[in-house]
C-alpha cells in the first residue's frame, strides 16, 4: 500500500475538529508537536495516498489562507509496523461518517503532486531542447533507413508527453500560466523537431527510398483511437503515481513520426506529403489532449476554493469545446482525403 507523509507546519492553532477530521478517515495517523502560545505547530499526518487529497481539503478548509501555513508531502520508503488494511465492510461503515469522502473520486496522487510533477513540462529547459534534438535525428534515421528498433529507441528519448499532460492539467486547473507555458513549449518542441528533420532530409535525400515515408502518413479513423488510448493513458499514470516512461513512448509513437515526416518530406519538395503527415500530427495533438481533459474531469481532478473551481470549469469547457471543434473538422478532412 502507497503511504504519504503530510508535514504541516502552520502559525494556526491545531484544533481538537481538526485532528477528529484527519483521524476520520480510515488508516489515518496524526501527531501534534509544538502546542504553546508562542511556538510554531508542527503536524504530521501519515497515510494511504489515495487519501492525501481528502487530507489536503480538510488541512486547507481548517488552517485557511494562512501565509505561514506550509504542508511538505513525502514518500515513506517503509512504516514499522505496518499499517493493516481493514476488511471493506468496516471501511464502508466508517466512509459513510466522514462528510470529506462525499461527492469525491479517489485518485492515488494528490492535486498538489500532480501539479508539481508536471510543471516542469511548461519550462523551456537546455534538456528538452537536446532531447528533442537526438529524438528527432534517431527518428529521421529511423524512418529513412525503415528500421523499427531505431524508431522506438527515439520514441523513449522523446519529451513529448511533458507538455500535452501540463497543457491538459493547466486545462482543468483554469492555469493559464501553464497553459500558455505548455503550449509554448509543445509548438517549439515540433517545430524545432520538424526544422532538424528537414536538415536531416537535405543531407541524406540521395540515400533513401521516398516511398519509406508513406509509411508513417497513413490517416484513418485508427490514428484517432491511437491518440485518444495515448493522452488518457498518459493521465492514469500521472495520477496513480506509476512511471510514465512507457506511456511517453506510446505518445512519442503519436506525435515523433509525423513529426519527422514533415520535416522529411519538405526537404525534398514533397508537399503533398508533407501535407499528409501535418494532418496525422495535428489529429494526434488535438486527440492526445481532449481525451486528457476528459479524464482529468472524470477523475474529479480540479481546485479546491470554490472560485477557482468556477473559473476551471469554465476553462476546461471552453478548451474541450475547442479541442472537439478542431477535431470534427480534422475528421472530416480524413474523410474526404479517404475518399
């Protein structure tokens, strides 16, 4: 069982409702330290992480707004002794008196962790660059010389995943900040990966078969699910707390090759292609980040205060809106281009 340490350090005083809240919740342990008038309160709160959010609520809906109000989340490596899960029926009984659980879905990683684990895909960073850089040219080779293993080596390199999850998190949080972050960083990212592909294209065009990347341009209805499976895959990882790696390769497959064929294809004057592969990208972009959104909104991922929650609602319709708008016309453009 995953176990998170909450430590809150706050100038407020801890009181009696507080703990009662906190320890409501089943598995939960609380200590107090610091209880004078004119100390600091020191409390730590250790358990399951599926419960830090609800924790984090009762914390923020107790000690308020306070600026001297910290709360420091940690991993525990172990516990001794163990805390013992308890049989469902007694978990149910005790759930049905704690008000906290009402009207919210159990997610293993709080807002706050998730927001942290994916700001840094808004931030344009010397790695993102280079990674980009040598995914890109593995990727090009990969595709010229029609070599899957050197394909899927550029897909693990790829930072791809980083700002379409930030991007759709921004979404549903009513961050601007991160949206416009992300967005910055994701058009950088596949237009300076489709700029080192055409560079790649200009010097290779006499080594290959013009024909190897028709196969990574081919549009249908699939290229759609493909994307769909990619960006609510990306965002289950993201908020069980699991490794993304694998999953950032299932949205490198999406976006790194059409990507690349762009850059390719217009080396070589071949805008019809070109044209061809745009649109799988665009499909997969558009895809990847609807399906995100919607899962961040079924998961109930969303700020605690009621105004913000507004405001994220209203963004996170407005952007789904958006982003199906886009997607009716993409389909459309499959649809035509099959016929």
């Amino acid at each position: 069982m995953a176990l998170r340490l909450l430590e809150v350090m706050t100038s407020r005083h801890i009181t009696d409702d507080l703990i009662k809240a906190l320890t409501g919740l089943n598995q939960v342990k609380c200590w107090q330290l610091g209880e004078g008038e004119n100390t600091s309160r020191q409390l730590s709160v250790l358990l399951p992480s599926e419960k830090s959010q609800q924790a984090l609520d009762i914390l923020q809906a107790h000690l308020g707004d306070d600026d001297h109000t910290q709360i420091v989340i940690l991993s525990p490596e172990a516990v001794i002794p163990k805390i013992e899960e308890k049989p469902d029926a007694e978990k149910s009984k005790e759930d049905e008196d704690v008000p906290a659980k009402k009207n919210t879905l159990i997610h293993a990683v709080s807002t706050d962790e998730i927001h942290h684990n994916v700001e840094e895909g808004a931030k344009l960073t010397a790695n993102f660059l280079l990674l980009t850089l040598l995914s890109t040219i593995v990727a090009s080779i990969g595709i010229i010389e029609n070599r899957i293993p050197i394909l899927i080596g550029a897909m693990l390199i790829a930072p791809l995943l980083g700002p379409n999850l930030s991007l759709a998190f921004g979404s549903a949080m009513g961050d601007f900040k991160l949206i416009f972050g992300s967005l910055k960083v994701l058009l950088i990212g596949l237009c300076l990966s489709i700029v080192f592909s055409f560079v790649v294209g200009r010097l290779l065009y006499l080594v290959f078969d013009v024909s190897t990347l028709t196969l990574s341009t081919k549009v249908g209805y699939d290229s759609i699910i493909l994307a769909f499976a990619s960006g609510a895959a990306g965002v289950l990882s993201l908020i069980s707390g699991v490794s993304g790696m694998l999953v950032g390769v299932m949205v490198a497959v999406a976006l790194l090759p059409p990507t690349v064929v762009v850059g390719i294809a217009l080396s070589l004057n071949r805008f019809s292609l070109a044209g061809h592969a745009l649109l799988l990208l665009a499909i997969n972009v558009v895809c990847i980040n609807l399906s995100a959104n919607l899962l961040f909104w079924f998961k109930g991922i969303r700020p605690v205060l009621w105004r913000e929650k507004h405001l994220a609602k209203k963004t996170l319709l407005w952007v789904m809106l958006i982003w199906s708008v886009m997607l009716a016309v993409l389909a459309l453009a499959i649809f035509l281009w099959l016929t």
